[in-house]
C-alpha cells in the first residue's frame, strides 16, 4: 500500500473537519446526501458523456494504484534484458523464442517477435515506437477522466448551490424548511471545490507519474530491442541497463 497516498486522504479530510471544529461549525452540517447526490452523481454523468464507455472504466480501475502502485519491474527487466542479449549474441536471434512464451507483457512479446522474425532494425524501432505512442494515447486518456472530475465537480457544485437556493426562495413562507435549502445550497459547493482539489485532482497526477514511468520503460525496453536486432556490443546493451536502473 502506498501510505502516502493514504496519509493525504487522511490530511485533507482532518484539515477540513477540524477548520470546520474551530470555527464553531458542526461537522454534521456538512453531511448533505443532497448535495452529496447532486456533485458526485452529475460529475460521473458529466464525465460518462464526454468519454467512451472502455476509456471511462479503465480510468477507473487505475485508481487502485494510487493506493497500491504497480511494482517496479526495473530490476527484473535488467535481469531479462541482459538474458536477451547473452543468448542473442550467442546462440542467434531464434534463441529468443522461448522468452516470448513465458513474458505476460504484450510490449514485451511483441519486441521479441520482431526481433526473432528479423525485421529490420530500423524497422522494427519503427513498429516499438507506434506500440509506444499508442500504449501511452490510451493510457492518457483514461487518465483525463479524473482530470474531467475535476473541471467539472466545482461547476455542479455551483449547480447544487443555485438549486438550494431556488428550494429557499420556494419555502420562504416555511422558515422550518430554510435551514435545510441554505446548507444544501452552501454545501454543495464545498463538496464540488473539495472533491477537485482534495481527490480528483491529486488522482489524475499521481496517475500521469505511473503512466510516465511505464512508457519510460517501454521506451528503453524499443532501443534494446533496436540494439539487439542490430547485433549491437554488449555494451551498449549494458548502457541501456544501466539507465533503466538509475532513473529516479
């Protein structure tokens, strides 16, 4: 688990209950299910209308890593790209046939197809690059989601804020039923400003930090596949390692 993640989460919310305890205020005027409804129910419509149904879910379903990061694979692609080129430059490019079978990364199956059906080095660049570009396009644009969540959450906000207000001017006759349209309309707003600034926001670039770090590595893992179907020196391979390993 990413304690950093869970410790922001933990920060934001005490900041706001506690200014809100200092203040005088009582923590349970902002709990509104009406305001709650209004900001979150129009924000994912908002965002649902604007994205394709697949790029929306898998927005979604990369959230997890902001709480549980995908591990490093720095390493163990060291590891297997110094196999690579052992057996590249020592038994041929066929040898590396066998690695395709047993890597569960489709980049990876990929470059390594390439490279054992000898196509051209330059081509081959090429192709890993397009597989790069299209890898991080999609990536990207699952991300946008929560950055959509964000541009749009204050917005309904203000939107649940004017239709509070329109509840009080309705029951101006009634003052039993003022409180509860002025705390709708006010805390409307509170929930779009903080879920954008507090989440929504915080989310879409932690995400953007973990789609870079993976096309970083694909791009790397492009050249040593360039390198190995040009019959490079090792040391060059070995360079490619080295950078892999000492990104920060």
């Amino acid at each position: 688990m990413d304690r950093a993640s869970i410790a922001g989460i933990f920060l934001a919310l005490a900041g706001l209950l506690v200014g809100q305890a200092l203040e005088g205020g009582k923590l349970s005027s902002l709990v509104q299910p009406a305001a709650f409804a209004i900001v979150v129910i129009g924000t994912v419509g908002a965002v649902l209308l604007q994205s394709e149904a697949p790029t929306f879910m898998r927005g979604v379903r990369m959230l997890r890593w902001v709480f549980s990061p995908p591990p490093s694979q720095r390493a163990a692609l060291a590891r297997e790209i110094a196999v690579w080129g052992l057996h590249a430059r020592r038994d041929g490019l066929l040898s590396l046939e066998k690695y395709m079978a047993v890597n569960k990364d489709k980049f990876v199956q990929k470059g390594l197809r390439l490279v054992v059906d000898g196509i051209a080095p330059d081509k081959l660049r090429s192709l890993m690059e397009m597989e790069v570009t299209a890898y991080e396009f999609g990536e990207r644009q699952a991300v946008k989601i929560w950055e959509a969540a964000a541009g749009y959450s204050p917005t309904i906000g203000i939107l649940g804020a004017v239709l509070g207000l329109i509840h009080v001017m309705e029951n101006l006759s009634d003052p039993g039923k003022l409180g509860s349209g002025i705390a709708v309309a006010f805390v409307s707003t509170v929930y779009g400003v903080g879920l954008a600034n507090m989440f929504f926001y915080p989310i879409a670039n932690k995400l953007k930090t973990i789609v870079a770090e993976r096309v970083t590595q694909y791009e790397i893992l492009t050249d040593v596949f360039h390198d190995i179907a040009s019959g490079d020196h090792s040391r060059v391979i070995e360079e490619r390692v080295a950078c892999l390993l000492s990104r920060p």
